[in-house]
C-alpha cells in the first residue's frame, strides 16, 4: 500500500479524472456537432482522420523530445494546447464552420501526441516496478469513470443548454489539469536524463527499431494492441448508427456506461487472473473475447444484446491493456520510453485512422451489421496468425521476466 502515500499517484488520478471529464464532454458534442452538419458516415470518419493524421506526423518528433526533455514541462505544454483547442471548438459553434471543427480536431490530436506518450513514460519514474500493474489499472479505471461521468452529465446538459456549454466545461477541467500537473514532482536525475539526451541525439526516433528486435516480447505485444483497434476506431460511429437503428439517443449514454463499468471490473480482475494465469493466457483469450463482442453486434437492433456486445468488450479490454503497458513498462529500456511510447502511439494512430475511415465507407456501403461480422472474423483470424507465430518463434509473453538484452 505504499503507493498510495506518495503524492505523485493522487496528483496524476485527480488530473485524470479532471481531464477525463473535460475530454469526454467535448467528445459528445464533436458527435453532436457532426450529427446536425454531416448527413454522411463517411465524411465525418475523414474529418476525425484529418486530426489523427497530425497526430501521427508529429509522431517521431514527439518521442525525442519527450526523452531529451523533462516530463513534466511536456505535459504542462500539453495541456495549455488544449485550452487552444477548445477556443478553436466554440469558433466553430458560434459560426458554425466545419473548418474551425477541423482545426479543434487537429489541435487536440497535436497535443494528445505529445501528452499520452509523456505520461506513459512518467508512470514508471514515480511508482515502483511492483506497483506498475496496480497503477496502471486504477490510471485506467479513472480515465473510464470520467468517460461515464462526462458522457452522462454531457448527456444531461444538451438537454437543458446549448452545445457551448459541452466545451466551457471542458476549458474549465483543462485549466484543473494544469494545475494538477504543476503539482507534479517527478525525480528524472541528472545522471540518467544526461544518458537519454546522449542516447536520444544519435539516433532520435530511429533507435527504436534496433531496440525492439532485441525485445521480441514487447515486439509482439505492440503488434497484438492493435487488434482491439477494429473495434476502438469504429466505436463513435457504432455507437451513432446504433442509436440510429433503434431509434433512440438514450442508448448512446446507456452504452458507454455499460462498457465503462464492464471495463472498471475488468481492471479490477485482472490483477487476481494474473496471479493464476500466464500473460500469454491473459492477452488471448481476451483478444478473443473482442472479436466474438464484435460478431454480437449483429444483434445491434436489439437493445439487451448490443449492451452485453459492449459489456464484453468493456470486460476485455479492461484486462487486456493493463497487461499489455505492465510489459512495456517493464521490458522496455527506461531511457527509451519516451520513443518507444510515441513509436506506439503514432502506430496506433495509423491503424486508428484506416479503421476510421473504412468503418466510415463500409457503414456508407454495407451498413453496421454486415460491418461487424467483417471485423470480427478478422480480429479472430489475426488472433490465430499471432498464436501460430508465437509457437513458432517460441516467444513467451511473461511480464515477470525481464527481457535479456541481446549481445
């Protein structure tokens, strides 16, 4: 329990929760704001991309001067981006131009590039290697409960007030965020931030690569994140023509409480399952589990059966990625953190974008229910493709066991 008495974990909870309330009312009113200007799937899955898109340019820059420069300035630079953002966003509502949305859209991305990376790379520099999977579950229980939180009180609030009122809250808990994060005391020593700038300015992003040969483990770990992606990059869309086919805009609030606390037991879970199961165990049958979510979406007419799809994925996800970042965290050289976060994070952002868009198109072409069994029979069939290359390569996905550098 002595994680709990350092004030570095309540500071970066709060700031969450803060943030994820911001974050999440602002994502209700883009969905809003899209739903009264843009009659087309497609169309709105292109102007989410274009942000997308900034983010993953900026993405090899992010990861050097993430590891040449301290955290915690990272992160507070971040965060003032995001007070710039939301200006962009009620220009847009007050003039009801598509293209100031754009500008908000690529904006926020910019700064999640540099933000997201930074804090996966602060984590370990204030909790201890023992408390990485405990830390990383309760960062993620708090970020869902936010999303809860501000998708239902974003929910109640477009009853009462216009859409503006969405991104003035959102201004407000990103100005707590800073605040938050100014509070902050992260220990990077001389010595070690010394090493990573010499590191960082011989090779800068590129290191990665050569690094990641060395560390199979992590390596495929990476690879298998992106499956839950098939489902991720198309779950805002989901979740509008879900509400379209039922004829109901109450669903929308009832699916993201229900994946949000199924996620919340999941993080929970996790812990005990990894006292009893392998890693490996952990991260695929859970990965199945998302695949077989997204073949329920067949039944997306039917309330109970979409909400179970979407109570399912909560539950795996919930389990799959705190395993997932504890390997990361802990096979991965601390003085490449920096990079490889924002390698991973700019990887996930291209995948992100190509699943937005082809949800976008095939939601326009073939229609939700046709779409589902599309990605579900792929999420399972890379599944079975990265078991078989597992066995083959005689890889073992054990986070307890540190990774040997190779010689």
């Amino acid at each position: 329990m002595g994680m709990w008495k350092d004030r570095n974990v309540w500071i970066i909870l709060c700031g969450e929760m803060i943030a994820g309330l911001g974050l999440w009312t602002g994502i209700i009113g883009n969905l809003e704001f899209m739903q009264e200007k843009i009659p087309s799937d497609f169309v709105k899955s292109l102007i989410m991309g274009l942000g997308l898109l900034a983010g993953i340019l900026v993405g090899p820059l992010v990861g050097k001067i993430i590891d040449q420069s301290r955290k915690k300035n990272i992160l507070l630079l971040a965060g003032a981006g995001r007070l710039v953002s939301v200006g962009f966003m009620l220009i847009a509502i007050w003039t009801g131009s598509i293209w100031w949305m754009v500008a908000f859209m690529v904006s926020i991305q910019l700064s999640a590039a540099f933000y997201f990376p930074a804090l996966q790379a602060a984590i370990p520099l204030v909790v201890k290697e023992e408390n990485l999977l405990t830390m990383n579950g309760w960062h993620m229980n708090v970020a869902t409960i936010a999303r809860v939180a501000g998708t239902a009180l974003a929910g109640v609030l477009l009853v009462y007030w216009p859409i503006s009122t969405l991104y003035l809250i959102s201004m407000v808990a990103y100005v707590g965020l800073l605040f938050f994060t100014w509070m902050l005391r992260i220990d990077e020593g001389k010595g070690r931030e010394a090493q990573v700038k010499t590191t960082a300015k011989s090779g800068g992003f590129m290191e990665v690569f050569p690094v990641l040969k060395s560390y199979p483990v992590v390596t495929m770990t990476v690879i298998m994140t992106l499956i839950p992606l098939l489902f991720l990059g198309s779950f805002n869309l989901m979740v509008i023509n879900i509400s379209e086919i039922q004829d109901s805009s109450a669903i929308k609030g009832m699916i993201y409480a229900t994946e949000g606390f199924a996620f919340m037991l999941g993080t929970m879970t996790v812990k005990y399952l990894a006292n009893k199961w392998k890693t490996q165990t952990i991260l695929f049958i859970f990965v199945c589990l998302i695949g077989f979510a997204e073949m329920m979406l067949v039944f997306a007419d039917q309330q109970f059966l979409t909400l179970v799809a979407f109570a399912i994925f909560g539950f795996s996800i919930g389990c799959f990625f705190p395993t997932a970042m504890v390997i990361f965290q802990k096979q991965m050289p601390k003085e490449f953190h920096g990079r490889f976060f924002s390698f991973r994070n700019m990887l996930e952002r291209v995948v992100f974008q190509i699943v937005l868009l082809a949800t976008g198109a095939l939601l326009d072409l073939i229609g939700l229910q046709s779409m589902v069994v599309v990605f579900g029979t792929m999420s399972l069939g890379l599944t079975v493709v990265f078991f078989i290359q597992l066995k083959r390569k005689n890889i073992i996905l054990d986070q307890m066991k540190p990774a040997a550098k190779s010689a």
